[in-house]
C-alpha cells in the first residue's frame, strides 16, 4: 500500500470496520463511494453553526446559508469546467432526476413524431427508461447505437443513426458495467453537426476523472454526489445557458419564482428557477467541499489510480478459466471497475460467499438489463475501486473466488435449512411441461434473474403437475423446486393464498439478505395462479421475483 493511499484511508472511518469478523473490503464503489471527514463534517458545522433556509430570511443566519449554497454551485460548476459558474449548475437529487429535468424542460414540450432519439445499448435505466417515456409521449423515434463485442460503442454505427431527424443524443460517459471510456467529443461533433442537443450521464465519470464539459462538447452534463465522495441526496446538472434559459421548469413552488398573481407566475433566473422549494442545503455545501476533496487529491491520480487497480484485476481474474470479464480488455484503458462472472456461480450467491469474508461487491443487471441482454448473461458481479482501495484487497476478492462452486455449497449448507439445501443438491420437477395449463416468467428486475413455472391444471382445479425452468440464483432454484414438491396434488386455488409457506417450510432458518430469493418464486406462483382463476386461461407474462 503506498503512503498516499494509506493516508487517504485514515479519512474514511467506516473502513475501520468488520463485517462477519473480518475486515471491511468495499469494492461497490461505482454504486456508492465513503465519504471523507472533512465532508460529512460539513453537516454538523451548518446544523450548529447557521441552519437557516436560504433566499428567505433577512437576518444573519440566512445570509450565512445563502452565500455557503450560492457559493457551492461556483465550486461545483468549476469541477466539471462550466465557465458560466452557478448559472449553468443547478442542484437536483441525483443523476436520474438530472436527466428527466433535460427530459421534462426540454423533450416532453418540444419533441414529436419525426424526431428521434439516439442513445447506446450501454444505457443505464436513469437514461434508456427516461427516454422511452419521452418517446412513448411525444412520438419520437429512439435509436440504439451498438456496442461491440469488445465493449466499445460503434462509432460507425452511430454516424449512420444520427441524422438530421435526430433533436437528442443521450451517451453515458462512462460504463457502469463495462467501464468503458466514451468518446464524447466525437459524439458531441456528430450531434451538433445534426442541429441535436448531447446529454451526457456522468455518474461514473465525475468522480473518477477529469472532467471539462465545455471541452467534451456537452450541453448537458449529469451526476450524482454519492458517486464521488459526497452526500446521498444531491446531485448536479450542467447545462449551457441558453439552453437553461429556453427550458420549461421542472418543478414548480416557492423559490423557482420571481413574481406570483391570481393570474399568472414569472420565474425566477437561473439556476433557482429549476430548484423549487426547499433545497437541499446542508448536502450542497457538502458537495462542494467533496470536489473540494478530489480537486485536492488530483483527478488525474484519482484517474490513474483506479485504472491501476482495474487493470491489475483484470489481468488476473483473465488468468482464470472459469472466469468471464466484460469490456475492454487487459491494457486498455477504463475506469476502475471490473464485470465478470463465474462459471456455474450466480452472482447473488457469490455477493453471499463475498459478504461473508467481509467483501462488498454488487451484484445483479446493474440497473442495464438491455445491456446484459446484448452480453447473453442474466447479470454479473461488479467490483469497483476508488480512492482508497489497494491491490491488497483485490487480491482478498480473487482468493475468495477460488474453488467458488464449493464455498457457496457450503454457504448454503451452513446457512439455510437443512430442506432448501436438500432440494439444492437434488432438485425436483426441473424442465418445462409439454402442454402446461398456465406459464408464469419471473424476471428479478435489480439482479437478472430470469425463471419459468409451467403448471398443468386439472379441471377440477387439482394440479397434475408443476416444472420450472431457471437462471436463478442457487437459492431461488432450490426454492422454486421446493414450492414444486409443495404444489403436488394441490389445488391451483391454494397456489393462489399462498402467503409465508416457503418461510414456514424452512423454519424462517435463511439469511435475512437473501430473503427476496426466499420468497419471489412463492409471489411469482401465487400471482400466475390468481391470474389463471381470474382468467380460466393460460397465463403468460412477467412478475418481479427473485
């Protein structure tokens, strides 16, 4: 571990910790990074110091507030290069509020048929689903630029979409998944040359590289404060301004206005014309403080440092001929993240082995199920790095990976009741059925899992027979042919009030952080059986469960 990085630590208490009697290794980074002294301080210095609301008040307490707020867009706007300071940084919650703000003030009033929307099959939720509302109401177009199987964006394909029909470009910086690097420029060049707006999701790359959104070409740039060393609860949109000026407001209330009568309303400037009510405070203080944080520690180390410890993971878990990685390979740049999976391993049962030896990774579609589906995998283990992170927990991650199979068996064994374990090693009624009464898909919508109930119904409402089909995680499967065994010469009305059986079955004996994969295949089965007696035909569709 080098001085720097070992200073660095002593600023995040909670990496002090133990969980399951061992040492903190958080690598869930890209999901949420610790935040440092020096900025969660900034909480009880306002709260006991000038806690006052801003813009309302004419007494000391109010003008202390007001400048800290007013003065923390200048700082964050100049973090990511915005010269025209906190007119062109508007505070929002988060990247996703962010985004439908472009979405709500700009899309939604000025979009209709024939015009399009271009974006990647990269895409978080916050941007695919925002953009698919848009579409839907507007009747817009949209458009998905491919990703190559070396997980970059095809650039080719992107010039073929973005024509003069397109208004809106919407590219992630950086992948969450992938840890691809997006060249923004050439895509801000191919938008304008279109007469289009480019919407950049930042929430992967404001706080791990450099950042300058008038040299990337953005119009609008969008990111998140718990990604880079800061508060939950705030985020940031850059936008240019007279593209602010032209734009609808999002929210409407106190604060967002300059004058109000019976009949009408004017708005406020910018950027309080978008922040209706009572701001967030206390976290745009803290905000500044944390780019205040990085600017201090550089961003071209932070940088340089994640892509160290990415390509370090990267090369070794290569090594492995059980293990896939997805993105870029080995020696190419990316931010500090690594997909990957292990053969025959879900990722929800590895995050259990992990969490057990006290590693922290995310698991699951990584809220790009699309994206997943164009990798052909129902999810993958994500371990992300940031500021803090060494090579020394990287190789703790690889150590706890070996022989993965036979540590979750015994997790299971160890952990769960002796009668899921049981139908772990020996599962029941595995398969679809020929001509099944009804069919019920589950799909868990945060981790990818993806499963099948087929039942065949007598007339006399018996069932004949139960099988399922799965990509499930180890837990669910075993559930699944549990509730199969359970449902055997039972009624399809008592799959329907099925309510805690499974629990019941297992004597309540499983991890409370596993308790969705307990009990989705039950409310997956109760839902296709009340649908089938609401409906007395085969049921086909969708549900969450795990």
């Amino acid at each position: 571990m080098s001085p720097q990085v070992a200073r660095i630590r002593e600023e995040f208490p909670v990496l002090e910790r133990e969980v399951n009697g061992e040492p903190l290794t958080y690598l869930d980074n890209a999901a949420t990074t610790h935040t440092p002294r020096e900025v969660y301080e900034i909480f009880e210095e306002f709260y006991a110091g000038y806690n006052a609301n801003v813009h309302r008040g004419i007494h000391e307490l109010s003008h202390e507030a007001s400048l800290a707020y007013e003065d923390a867009h200048d700082r964050v706007a100049e973090f990511v290069g915005a010269s025209g300071g906190r007119e062109e940084m508007i505070f929002t919650r988060n990247t996703t509020e962010s985004i439908n703000l472009v979405a709500h003030g700009l899309a939604l009033p000025e979009f209709g048929p024939g015009d399009a929307i271009v974006t990647t099959e990269m895409e978080h939720h916050a941007s695919l689903v925002t953009w698919q509302q848009v579409a839907e109401r507007t009747g817009a177009e949209i458009r998905f630029v491919h990703v190559t199987d070396d997980g970059h964006v095809d650039v080719e394909h992107a010039k073929s979409l973005i024509d003069d029909d397109v208004a809106l470009v919407s590219i992630p910086h950086v992948s969450n998944v992938l840890g691809t690097i997006t060249p923004v420029r050439t895509f801000a060049d191919l938008a304008h040359d279109a007469g289009a707006v480019l919407v950049v999701d930042g929430a992967q790359s404001a706080p791990t590289r450099p950042v300058d959104v008038e040299a990337m070409g953005a119009d609008f740039f969008a990111f998140s404060g718990h990604k880079m060393a800061g508060p939950t609860g705030i985020g940031g949109l850059y936008g240019r301004k007279e593209l602010l000026e032209g734009m609808e407001p999002f929210l409407y209330g106190g604060e967002m206005i300059q004058h109000v009568t019976f009949d009408r309303s004017t708005w406020n400037g910018l950027p309080w014309k978008f922040e209706a009510g009572t701001p967030p405070i206390a976290e745009g203080i803290a905000l500044a403080a944390a780019v205040e944080y990085l600017d201090d520690l550089g961003m071209e180390w932070v940088r340089d440092h994640e892509n160290r410890l990415a390509q370090y993971a990267l090369e070794r878990l290569h090594e492995r001929d059980d293990v896939e990685t997805y993105g870029p390979g080995p020696g190419e740049e990316r931010t500090g993240l690594v997909s990957f999976n292990v053969d025959g391993v879900h990722g929800h049962d590895l995050s259990s082995v992990l969490n057990e030896r006290g590693i922290a990774v995310r698991a699951g579609d990584h809220c790009t199920q699309p994206l997943h589906d164009r990798l052909d995998v129902p999810g993958s283990v994500r371990a992300s790095f940031y500021v803090y992170n060494t090579t020394e927990e990287i190789d703790r991650l690889l150590d706890a990976i070996d022989d993965a199979e036979t540590k979750v068996d015994a997790h299971l064994r160890n952990r769960y009741a002796d009668r899921l374990y049981e139908h772990h090693r020996d599962p029941h009624n595995t398969g679809g059925l020929a001509e099944p009464s009804l069919v019920k898909s589950s799909e868990e919508t945060t981790c990818g899992d993806d499963g099948e109930f087929h039942v065949d119904v007598a007339p006399d409402g018996t069932i004949e027979g139960v099988g399922f089909e799965s990509e499930s995680c180890a837990v669910s499967r075993a559930v699944a042919s549990l509730i199969s065994e359970y449902l055997e010469e039972r009624t399809v009305e008592d799959a329907a009030e099925m309510e805690g059986e499974v629990a019941a079955m297992l004597d309540g004996q499983f991890p409370e952080l596993r308790r969705e994969c307990v009990v989705g295949p039950e409310e997956v089965i109760r839902e296709a059986a009340r649908e089938y007696l609401s409906g007395g035909q085969t049921v086909e569709g969708s549900a969450s469960a795990t």
